[in-house]
C-alpha cells in the first residue's frame, strides 16, 4: 500500500529500525523489490532518481508502474523523488503523486539550502507528500562516474535551525558515506550521528549506503538512522545476474522468464541482505 515517508519513518525511529530505500529502473527491479520485501515483511521505499531514472517517459513510468502494484501489496510502499536540486522536479513529483520528494540543497550555502528547502516543502506539504532535506553534503561519484563530489560532514549546531525553518519531515546527513562505488572502505563518524540524533526533531537518512562495511551500518541504525539510500549495489547484483544469464542460456530463443531468472535472483539476494540489515524485517 503506498505510505509516506513522515509515517514510515516516524515508526522506524520508535522501533529502532532503518527502512531499505531501493532506487528503481524498470519492471524487474519494483517486481523483485516488492515481492522480495513482502515476503520479509519489511516497509520500504521506491525512489526514482532525478536525472537518469526519470529521463524522458521515465517521469510516467516509473511512477505510474508503482502506483498501480503498490496497493496489491500489504506492506508500506512509499514513492519516493530522489535529489531534486529544483522546485520544478518537486511540483512535478507532486502532481504524479509522488508520496515524498527529496531537495537537496546541500551544494547551497546554509542560507540558500533553508530557503529552497523551506519553500519545497510549501509545495509538498499541502498535498500530504513528505518532504525529505539534505544538510552537510554526501560526496562521491555521480551515476555516470564522470565527476566526484568531496564530503562535508554535517553540523549538528546547524541541524535544530534547519529542521524549524524548512519544515522537512526527515533529513539526510553526511557522517563520511559516499555516493557510488567506494575506492577504500569508509568510517562512519557515530560520535557525529549520536550528536545530529540528539538534536534533529526528525528521523535522519543515511545516502550512500552501498558497500558501507555491514558493522558500521548496524551502529549506524542503532544510533539513529531510519532510512538508508541503496542503488550501486543493486546494480551490481543485476550484473552478476546478467552474467550469469547469458553463460546458462543453451537455447537460441530462451523465454524471458529464464533469461530474467538469475537477474532477479541475485538482486533479490541483495534485497534481504540490506532488509535484515537494517532491522526492518517484521516490521511491516
């Protein structure tokens, strides 16, 4: 059933949970995700990402596809916009019924992030859409690698002003995650997310959560994390599978259902992991 990201996330906090947030592309991934997710009992959240995921009659798609499933499912589906950098994205988001949407002004001076985070949330709010904000900024590679992004971790004097003035409902915060494929394993700075905990009066996002080494994700969501953020490592899952499918195929005209097997079965894999993870399975 499709949910907002407020209601999800509020409930995570109060049960010491996170909820897996699967960016998606195409029919294989929000079937295998969902069924995967139901099968675990665990809430979770579609994002299309600004920019690839969404270009063209991806905009229709994706949102159009899990807007007609989600309520075939019994677990809180919430449709998610990822990083929206422009009230345009969030007013389009809002009209598709979107059920949450991302602004991610975390490239802005503190100033500007507040007054265009403050003013999405003016957008999204009259329509019952969570609206989810970005302090610090959460560097790394973009989708297409072709430029990097240096980390700012986030301030937690800037954190309560923040949250009063925009009126986000949850918000993400950089304590030394990255965006993409890692080139050395991080180190979650917790003392810094113990200290963001305790002053946000909203759940706090995790972005950048694949390939984070599992113990520190664990402390991660002991210490206040209610939604982590993971797309490389599901494209890495639908590449093994990939592989595989095309070395196992004997046949020249191999039914779709065989050639789609292994893809789905390797990003299920992927799925439970990231679901038992966070301590979200049984708690839909």
């Amino acid at each position: 059933m499709l949910a907002s990201l407020k209601d999800v996330l509020s409930d995570a906090r109060a049960g010491g949970y996170a909820v897996p947030a699967f960016d998606v592309v195409e029919d294989v991934m929000v079937r295998t995700i969902l069924d995967t997710c139901e099968r675990l009992r665990s809430p979770v959240v579609l994002m299309g990402l600004i920019g690839p995921d969404l270009s063209g009659r991806g905009w229709d798609y994706v949102p159009g596809l899990i807007q007609a499933v989600a309520d075939r499912y019994d677990i809180p589906v919430v449709l998610h916009l990822d990083h929206a950098t422009d009230l345009v994205s969030i007013e389009r988001a809002v009209e598709l019924g979107f059920t949450s949407v991302m602004l991610d002004g975390s490239a802005l001076p503190f100033e500007e992030n507040v007054a265009i985070t403050r003013r999405a949330a003016e957008l999204a709010h009259p329509s019952d859409v969570s609206l989810e904000g970005e302090l610090g900024c959460v560097g790394g590679s973009d989708l297409e690698a072709t430029r990097r992004i240096d980390s700012v971790l986030t301030e937690p004097d800037q954190v309560e002003a923040f949250v009063k003035q925009t009126g986000v409902d949850a918000l993400a915060v950089s304590i030394g995650t990255s965006h993409g494929v890692y080139t050395s394993l991080p180190n979650l700075n917790i003392e810094r997310l113990r200290e963001l905990n305790a002053v946000s009066k909203v759940p706090l996002v995790l972005h950048g959560g694949s390939g984070t080494p599992e113990d520190q994700v664990r402390n991660a969501v002991r210490n206040g994390i209610c939604k982590m953020n993971i797309y490389a490592d599901c494209r890495i899952a639908v590449l093994k599978g990939l592989r595989e499918s095309a070395g196992a195929q004997k046949r020249p005209d191999p039914t779709l259902q065989d050639m789609l097997g292994p893809i789905r079965n390797r990003l299920a894999e992927v799925v439970e992991q990231k679901v038992r993870l966070l301590f979200a399975d049984g708690k839909a």
